[in-house]
C-alpha cells in the first residue's frame, strides 16, 4: 500500500459545483500539506495541518477549504471555483511540521474548471 | 519575498555522462534546503535534507552540497542513466516560518541512451 493516497487521480467540474479532494496517509505522520501546482511555476504551499491544527494558511481564496478530521486524512472541499483553479493538487505528509524533515507526496489530483 | 531559483531550467544528456545543476536561495533567514526527485507521472521522492552549511549529501551515484553563506546547493548526478530522467526540485525552508516550503521551477534533466 502506497504511503500517501489521494482520490480521485482526476475531476472536471463546472465553475458552480462542489466537490472535495481526498488524502490519506499510512505513514503514521503528524503534518499534512496541500500544494497546487499550475504549468510552468513551482510548486505552492497552500495549507500546512500539525497534529488536525491548521498552523499555514499560504493567503489562499476562500473558495478552497481544507479539513483535517484526524491526523491520517486531509481534505480538500472546493466550491465556486474559477478557470484559473485547474492545476495538479498535491498533498504531502511529514513526520512532524517545521522540523526539516522530508515530506512525502502523493501522486495528485489533476483538477480541470470548465 | 523569499525566491528560490534553479537553473539550468532544463539538461539533456548522454547516458554515462555526469551532470550537475544548481538551487539558489535566501544565504539568511535559512532552516533547511530539500531535494526531491520528480519522475513524470510518479510522485515527488525525496532525495536530501540539508541544514549544515558544507553538508555533503550521497545516495548512490546522486550528491549534494550546500552553501548557506552564499545560498546556493549543488547537486550532482555522477555516470547518468536513462532512469535518472526526471524533474529535480529543490525547497527553501525558512528559519522565520519553518512550516513553509519554498520550491523552485525544477531542473529538467533527460538522459540520452
């Protein structure tokens, strides 16, 4: 079983709908992460959780709205998205936040906003 | 605002030939520098954590140096193989807010058989 899994590998939506992205870690890790990667920039941070705590919030629109119910699972809820929102949504787990450790990665999301 | 840049953008080379590219980043204010290996339909793979100015890092026929003086880290790729084809990013984690992770573009690199 792969350590970070995230469901589903694909969605279209229209620019009304909601939908929600899924992370889970078997790694047994404290921190989760969210990061969005759009063509041609670098990855960015979106969302930091320590311990269910959300301790970053990298000035991201309100119409992207993380939960983390316990320490394996992150969530991703999506509501009025624009065009501009479609890009791969990576989520990455650590063993603890802010300690430089490595951060592992799932394989992504890839969003398209119609 | 806190910029990390690598270069070159993208390599290609011959199989056996050995290559190196460069991440540069913030010389104050560091806590660590992250490499990770990116292959195309995979998810990123961690290669290193630095934190230790003149920290050398192997694994493999794969290194890393770092600089924090000058904030820049190397690393190299030693006898290349069409496996080692693959998006190599680098990350800047402040010492001021160490829950961020600062990524550059990447280095492209496509090892020629």
């Amino acid at each position: 079983e792969t350590g970070v899994t995230q469901t589903p590998r694909h969605l279209v939506m229209g620019m009304t709908n909601k939908k929600s992205l899924k992370c889970e870690q078997h790694l047994g890790h404290n921190a989760m992460y969210w990061y969005k990667q759009s063509a041609k920039k670098p990855l960015e941070l979106m969302f930091v959780y320590s311990l269910e705590e959300r301790v970053e919030n990298n000035s991201v629109p309100s119409r992207f709205s993380p939960e983390c119910p316990n320490s394996s699972h992150l969530f991703l809820h999506l509501h009025t998205l624009q065009p501009e929102d479609s890009a791969l949504y990576l989520c990455a787990s650590s063993q603890d936040a802010g300690a430089g450790q490595p951060q592992h990665f799932g394989d992504g999301t890839r969003l398209s906003i119609l | 605002i806190l910029n990390v840049e690598q270069s070159p953008q993208s390599l290609h080379v011959q199989e056996g030939d050995s290559t190196n590219f460069t991440c540069s980043f913030p010389s104050s204010n560091f806590y660590a520098l992250h490499w990770y290996r990116w292959e195309t339909a995979k998810s990123p793979e961690a290669l290193f954590v630095m934190t230790l100015n003149g920290d050398e890092k192997k694994k493999g026929r794969i290194s890393a140096t770092l600089n924090t003086k000058e904030g820049y880290s190397y690393l190299y790729i030693k006898g290349s193989q069409p496996e080692d084809s693959a998006t190599y990013l680098c990350a800047f984690q402040p010492l001021s807010g160490t829950y961020k992770y600062i990524f550059g573009t990447g280095t492209r690199l496509k090892v020629l058989a």
